[in-house]
C-alpha cells in the first residue's frame, strides 16, 4: 500500500520568506508526527498530533513555525520569515495509534539561502 | 529530560557481527526502538523492544536492560547494503505523547 508521503521533495528559498510543507500519512493511521534532522544529527521531535486531540507542539523551535491537520489526515508544516539555520529535512512519520512503529516519508529537504 | 548516547561510527567487515549501544537518561519510557537510515533516505523501523530481554528479527537483534539503562543492536552476517546510520528512540512518559525521541545516530560503514 501506499506509504507516508511528503511535498516538495525539495525546496529552496530565500531568507524571509515563508515556507508551506506537506505530509499525507498512512491512510487509517490516526497518530501524525513531524521531526527535523540536521545533516549527520538525529531527529529533532517537531510536532505530534494524535486523533482529534490537541496536537502537542513542544517541539517546535519558534512561533514562526506552526502545523495544522486537516480531517484527521493531510498535514502542512508552515515556517514564516525563514532564517538559514531553518535549513534541515524536514520529516513526516504517521503511526497506526500512537504507536512505537512510526513510518517515515522520504522527507523535504529545505534549503534557506 | 532524556538522552541518548550512541558511538558516532562503527566499522565492520562484511559477513562478522557488530554491536551498536545505545545508552540512556531518561525518567521512563514505553520502549526501546531502532531505525535505519541509509544516505539521503527515510528512517525505517528495525525493532522494539517494550521488556527487557532480547528481540531477534531475522539477522537483526535488539536488547534492553531497564536496570542498566543500556540496549543494543547486533547485527549478524553483515552485508554492504547494512552501511548506514541506525538511531536507537524512545518514547518518554513524563511528556504523555508517543513521539520519538532520537540518539545522534551511529554510522555503520561495512567493508569488503
């Protein structure tokens, strides 16, 4: 079946400007995370959104980053007036239930000049 | 709070068995687990481990220990497709969520 995938594979943009990144998880999985990973780091935990529960955003950096769900499925990840330390891929992973198994999408790969 | 310490890089020659620790502070978790991710891919679940004890899964191993605050991954019959990065995970209690959180990730590099 199909697996967890992200939009754009790939994007580069300038210091300032805002940023939108798409997840669309595992059909049926209700658990949503969003990570980042800095080149050659571990997976810096984002954002976590389970059901229709309140997402738990203790991950995230700064308020100039925010995520919503929509209908319990797409996900979007939005950075406004990126900054060049905003440079990382960005990962999506879904969950059938909060569960330990997390499955990964290939991850956006942002680039802030 | 947690941590997760793991050695940056491994070697090993292709066919031997290498171990991969993974150490940790943390005040509770649900479990263990461990991802592969090879150059420029997704990380991709490997193993968990709920209990103590050991979990085998074809050439792939993983153990905890809860009183030594210790796991590992072992790794049998090594193949050059096994180079990569492995994270050992976990999922802490104190915060109520079920998101991950990761070692710095260990480099595997197998060798002919």
């Amino acid at each position: 079946g199909a697996g967890v995938s992200q939009s754009p594979s790939n994007k580069v943009t300038e210091k300032g400007k805002d940023v939108e990144l798409r997840c669309d998880p595992i059909s049926g999985h209700t658990a949503l995370y969003w990570y980042r990973q800095s080149l050659g780091q571990g997976l810096e935990f984002l954002i976590y959104f389970q059901g229709n529960s309140a997402p738990d955003k203790s991950g995230l950096p700064s308020d100039r980053f925010s995520a919503e769900r929509t209908g319990g499925s797409v996900s979007t990840l939005t950075i406004q007036r990126t900054q060049q330390e905003d440079s990382a891929v960005y990962l999506c992973a879904s969950s059938l239930g909060g569960g330990e198994t997390q499955y990964f999408g290939p991850g956006t790969r942002l680039l802030v000049l | 709070g947690q941590s997760l310490e793991q050695p940056s890089e491994v070697t090993a020659v292709e066919g031997a068995i290498v171990q991969i620790n993974c150490t940790y502070q943390t005040s509770g978790f649900y479990g263990l687990s461990w991802y592969q991710q090879h150059d420029g891919g997704a990380p991709t679940f490997l193993s968990y481990n709920a209990l103590d004890g050991l979990e085998e899964t074809g050439r792939f191993s993983s153990f905890l220990s809860r009183s030594d605050s210790y796991g590992y991954l072992l790794l049998q019959e090594l193949q050059m497709k096994d180079s990569a990065s492995y994270f050992c995970a976990v999922s802490p209690m104190d915060t109520g969520r079920r998101a991950l959180t990761f070692g710095s990730g260990t480099r595997l590099q197998v060798q002919p």
